[in-house]
C-alpha cells in the first residue's frame, strides 16, 4: 500500500478547506480549529471530544458550525484519530531494525492511545483511510517483509500486528474513561477479592495471588508485544 502523501495523483480525503465565521466569537473558524479543539478536550480526558456541544463550548462558536466543515461528527473523528497516528510516528526513530521498529510503534501507539484516550477508545475496531495510516501499514508491512514475510502471510501477519495495538491500546485507553472510583475497584480487586477466594475451589488463583496483585498494565503490554514479534520470527523460522 502506498502512502498517498507520496502520490501527487492521490488525494487522501480530508475536511473542506472553507472558513466560516463564528457568530458568536466573531474569528474565522476553520477545519483545522475545529481538529484542534477535539484533540485538546480528547486530552482533558473527556469523553464527548466529537458532541457538536462539548466543541461549540471549546471554540465559543454555534455548534452547528461544526458541520459546515466535516459531514458529521464520525467524519470529525477519523480526521483527529489521522492526526494521533502522526504524533505516533513523529515518536519512532529512524533507523531501527524491524523488531524495535514494532516495539517503538508499540511504545508510541500506547502513549498516544493514554494520552488521547477517547480517540483511541473510539479507533480500537475502524481504520482513518488517510495518509497517517497509510504510513503506519507502510511501516508494520516493512518490518514483517524485512523480517522474511512475503505475500499472503506479510499482509496476514501485519494485520495481525495492527489490528492487536489497536485493541490493546484501545482497551487501555477506554479504562481511563470510566470513573476514578470504578478503576479504583477493579485495581484493588488482585490484592483484596482474589486473595479471599477459597483455596479448595480455586487453587491456582492461590497458589499465585501475591504474583497476581503485583501484575502492572505496562508489564501485560510489554508481553503482548513480545509475543506478536515472537510469533512473526517463528513463521519466518519456519521457511528455513
């Protein structure tokens, strides 16, 4: 797949390019505003970055100005969620082999994903079909083909890579979106309700309760990771 920034006869799609002047703050209120805006209430922590409300509020403009600019407020989200996967390549240093390449994207994607997490939330399961993700499939596509993928299994196993970090990061970053006291529950259930089950009926979560409560999100992620990489060299070590 080709990244359409690199083709002057492609075009990725993208909002109208029209200004249109706020009623109500009296500034040009632009496509780009408009983009701005959701990635700063998305990074608040907010829930509602794309309700026509939530932005009107942001920009001190008529909501529904919001939609003289993009179709509607899905059009909204695969433009900022486009924007998110660029901040996450900016993070990948150039000159990395193919495993770290993977796990610098890992890296970014999980930052990113924490630091936007209702884009991130709302992206787990949808593709942007912009020039940002074409870059990343670009990326994952050359790590498994320089790791010795070819064809059907290269796209079968870059899907397997993306489509992972997406449901990782994504289930991440939806955590963050439920309230402190229903997070705080579910952290100190390890330490508290796991540790109190009966070791007759449940001997395994026992025999490692003190390992389970120490278990960090990070530590999970780290290990998943690992395991698509894992996973990829041994296909590859199996055409040898």
């Amino acid at each position: 797949m080709t990244n359409p920034a690199s083709n002057p006869d492609v075009a990725p799609p993208g909002p109208r390019a029209r200004s249109t002047r706020s009623k109500r703050s009296g500034s040009q209120l632009t496509p780009e505003a408009i983009i701005q805006a959701s990635l700063r209430i998305a990074a608040r922590g907010s829930a509602d970055a794309f309700t026509v409300r939530r932005l009107g509020e942001e920009l001190g403009a008529d909501p529904t100005a919001v939609y003289r600019h993009f179709r509607d407020k899905d059009e909204l989200l695969l433009e900022v969620a486009d924007r998110t996967l660029g901040e996450v390549l900016d993070s990948i240093q150039a000159g990395l082999g193919w495993q770290d390449r993977i796990r610098a994207l890992a890296d970014g994607s999980l930052a990113v994903a924490l630091k936007y997490p209702a884009v991130a939330s709302a992206m787990a399961s949808r593709t942007t079909r912009r020039a940002n993700e074409f870059r990343v499939v670009e990326l994952i596509l050359g790590a498994v083909t320089e790791a010795g993928l070819r064809g059907a299994e290269a796209a079968v196993y870059y899907r397997m890579v993306g489509d992972s970090l997406l449901a990782l990061v994504g289930q991440r970053a939806a955590y963050l979106l439920f309230s402190a006291e229903a997070r705080a529950a579910d952290e100190s259930a390890w330490s508290r309700e796991y540790r109190l089950v009966d070791p007759q009926a449940f001997p395994q979560i026992t025999a490692v309760a003190e390992e389970l409560a120490g278990v960090t999100q990070d530590a999970v992620y780290r290990v998943r990771v690992e395991a698509l990489i894992t996973a990829i060299e041994a296909r590859v070590a199996q055409h040898r």
